[in-house]
C-alpha cells in the first residue's frame, strides 16, 4: 500500500496484493490505485481496479474496471450522500469479487445519537447479476448502548432469487450505581446462496455477500446473548448466558468471573464458564473451566506473586476425523475423546530497588515460575493419566529506561515417565511507549505444551511476544474514553 499526497486536499493511493490458496491451486493477483480529491464538503475519486485470478479447478478470471465516485454532504453535514460506479475496461468482468458495480447510498443524521442509513447496490459482473438494497438506522440512545438495524433484499439471477435479512442489537444499560445489565441479538436469513465454483475460497464471502463459515457461504442462525454486572467497593462480579440457533450448529452456555480487593496490592478472584455445541447431524462437543487466583504485588515491596488454579473439562463424542466439529475447528480423532486437566501456576518476582541492592542490582529483575499438572485423558477404550511439571525462570537486566536484555530457561518433567524436555534461550526487551512491552528472543532448544504455553514462550526458534496494559487511563490517553 503506498499513498501520495500531491496537495492538501488531493492524494493518489495504490495498492497491489498477491493470494496464494494453500489448500488449492487458486490464485489471486489484484491491484488499484486511485486518486482522491477531499474538500469540505465534496469528495471525489477515480481510478483503475484490476484482478487476475486462477480458480480451484484451473480456470482463469480476469477484471479491468474504471472506478469514479463522489461524496456530497449538505445541510451542515447532517445529510451525506455517495455515489460510486466501476465500469468493465476492454469487456473484462469475469471476477466474482470484482464485478461491474454501480451503488448508490445515503446517510442523514437526525441527531447526534440517531442516523438514517440507505444504500442501493448492482453488481453486474459476466458471472453474478446481483441487487442488494440496505436500509436502517444506527442508534446510541444512551452511554455504553449501541443499535444497530438493517433490512436486506437480495436478488443475484443466475443463480435464483435470493433474499436475506440482517439484523442486530447490543447495548450496555446501567440501571444503577452498582448495576448494569447487557443483552444482544443477532441473525441472518438466506434463502439461496452463491455458486461455490466460481469462488476462490468456498470458507470466506464474496463481495456480493456472504459470511465467513465452514464450508458454506452463508448459514442461517439466531444468536441471544445476556448478562449482568454487579460492582461494590471491593467487590465486582459478573455473569453471562448465551444461545446460537444455526444451520450448521447449536451452541449455549454460560460464563461467570468475580473479584475481590483484599488490601493494597492484594486480590483474589474467580472464573467459571460452561459451553455445549452440536453439529447438525454431526460432532457434540462440551467444555468446561474453572480458575481461581490469589495476586500479591504490594508497591512498597520487592516481592510479588501469583498464584493460579484451574479445572479443565473437555469432551466429544461423535467425531470424524478431518471433519469440521461445531465450532468450525477441523477435528483430529475419531470417535469419542475426554479430556480433564487440574493445572496450577504460580509466579514469583523480585525487583530490587536502588536502597536495597545498589544501582547495578536496582538494574536487575527475576522471576521464577513453577506450573503443576495432573491430566487425565480417554481416547476411545484407552485412558492416559499422569502428572508433569515445568520450572522456569528468567533474569533481565535493563540497560536503559527503553531497552533490557534477558535470559529465559525452562524443564518440563512427566514424572510418570521420566521424560524430560528443556528450553533455553537469551532476549531483548523493548519498551516503545508506556504500558507496553515487546520481547524479541530465540530460544535454541525448546519444546511446546499447551497447558502452559499462555504461561511461558518454549517453542525453539525466533519468537515475538508483546505485553500491553490496558485501564481506563489507557482509553483515555488514546481519546476513546471520557
């Protein structure tokens, strides 16, 4: 992507991309590049879209469009109106992505909270005819509420007529000082979707509509989410249910998390969450997970620590191996499959100030972490259980206010078996802005657990890791909070 600005209020953009498809031999090559006039009050654009792509099954499509809009906005900016076409150079128009396009669309603002939104669309490529018609509104009706409201109609002729209706509902409601509640609902209707032969990938949407799915273009479903939270002084806890009703699949459960202040520094906090899914004719799938957590991190002390337990709970029954299970992920077993887990992590931190230790040992931070596992797994008619840990620890030392060096190890033990398995590897700290940190490091030896790897980097290799905190003043600093 590359942008020019020729004047201040004139610019010239282009941009170029290259797809390959892994899974295929499809393939991609588009460009556009486009210069833009922005005033105050009128807008204007023209420019050349091109694209080249190679289907699934070896075939070629290509598209050459001149494309020319403008954006009008009167009435002190309350109405917005756009107007965009993209005409077929040299009788190609073969993409399904990139067709012939003409839109027309509109936006008035009845206030500052509530806008009219309208846009009419023709997509008239050699292979999609479609007519998309959107109307609605967009509402903020109150502080942490948000509504947002569309009707579809869909007509695409070669392949039927096709309908769908889009609508959508997510606002935050505090009731009092303590209170609030939140509720959602989403959905989709389709009643014929697109031709997956001309697509380069039948798991993402075309241009023309539409939804990233496993290996349907469109499924129809209703989603109703609803939660509540309650905040003290010292204490805040929350809870949320949620149901999808979907062609492809149905899923509900529940989630639940409080915490509590224990003094300066000190918390102790919990998490519970519940979810059952079942594929139309396929795969159920359950989970479950509980964590409880104890921080110790008072500011007059060098000493910090935390200490974290969970309870895990997987199962399946029903599964193909190969085959996509309810919540689109490819499964790996066949058959039914269990999984429990009891996994403790604790962490244990020393940061020296100048008094205790001087201004080479101020300079310097170590951590030592210590995680404990117990699984118990069925696969079929065979069970597998065992306990393992890993130790690790780390010691950095900053050379400056923006830059530190470190170095990392860890050993994970399977006591049953005596296995043994070691990571091992230095790292450069980067602190580019406040409440952030960025690691860059290559550990020469390593090894992977997914029980732990949310914990600790093992992997061998190159490896990036990022650190950001994030709060109320941190919204605030980037202007999306009062």
């Amino acid at each position: 992507d590359a942008r020019a600005k020729i004047t201040d209020a004139l610019s010239l953009t282009a941009s170029g991309w290259h797809e390959d498809y892994l899974a295929s031999d499809a393939r991609r090559i588009a460009g556009r590049a486009l210069l833009e006039y922005r005033g105050p009050d009128l807008s204007a654009r023209a420019g050349i879209v091109f694209s080249d792509d190679r289907l699934r099954d070896g075939r070629t499509a290509t598209s050459q469009l001149l494309q020319l809009g403008a954006t009008k906005r009167l009435f002190d900016n309350k109405l917005e109106l756009d107007a965009q076409t993209e005409i077929p150079i040299g009788g190609k128009n073969e993409s399904i992505d990139f067709p012939a396009q003409h839109r027309l669309s509109a936006r008035y603002a009845l206030s500052s909270d509530v806008q009219l939104i309208g846009a009419y669309e023709i997509a008239d490529g050699e292979y999609v005819d479609a007519r998309t018609l959107r109307a609605g509104f967009d509402v903020k009706p109150w502080a942490g509420a948000r509504i947002a409201v569309t009707g579809n109609l869909q007509d695409i002729a070669e392949y039927g007529p096709r309908s769908f209706a889009a609508y959508g509902l997510s606002q935050s409601f505090v009731i009092d000082d303590h209170w609030s509640v939140d509720f959602s609902v989403d959905g989709n209707k389709t009643l014929r979707g697109i031709d997956p032969d001309r697509v380069l990938n039948p798991d993402h949407p075309v241009v023309s509509g539409g939804f990233i799915g496993t290996g349907a273009l469109t499924e129809d479903f209703t989603a109703i989410t609803g939660g509540a939270t309650y905040r003290a002084d010292r204490w805040s806890i929350t809870g949320r249910a949620e149901y999808r009703d979907g062609e492809q699949d149905n899923r509900y459960g529940f989630t639940a998390a409080a915490l509590r202040q224990i003094g300066e520094g000190r918390a102790v906090g919990g998490a519970l969450s519940w979810f059952k899914a079942k594929a139309s004719g396929g795969a159920e799938t359950q989970t479950a997970s509980l964590q409880l957590s104890w921080a110790n991190r008072p500011a007059s002390s060098a000493f910090s620590w935390l200490d974290k337990l969970e309870l895990r709970f997987d199962e399946v029954t029903g599964a193909q191996a190969g085959v996509a299970g309810p919540l689109g992920t490819p499964l790996s077993i066949t058959g039914d499959a269990r999984s429990r887990r009891i996994i403790n992590h604790l962490s244990l931190n020393w940061t020296p100030d100048s008094l205790s230790g001087g201004e080479w040992l101020s300079r310097t931070e170590v951590s030592l972490y210590w995680g404990s596992r117990y699984a118990s797994d069925r696969f079929g008619e065979d069970d597998i259980a065992g306990w393992s840990n890993v130790l690790g620890g780390d010691v950095r030392y900053d050379i400056s206010d923006k830059v530190d060096l470190g170095l990392s190890g860890s050993i994970r033990q399977g006591i049953g078996g005596r296995a043994y398995s070691y990571a091992l590897g230095p790292n450069v700290g980067l602190s580019p802005f406040e409440n952030g940190w960025l690691s860059v490091g290559w550990n020469v030896i390593g090894f992977y657990d997914r029980d732990f790897s949310e914990e600790r980097y093992t992997r061998a290799g190159p490896y990036v890791t990022m650190r950001l905190k994030f709060d109320q003043a941190t919204l605030q600093s980037l202007g999306l909070g009062k």
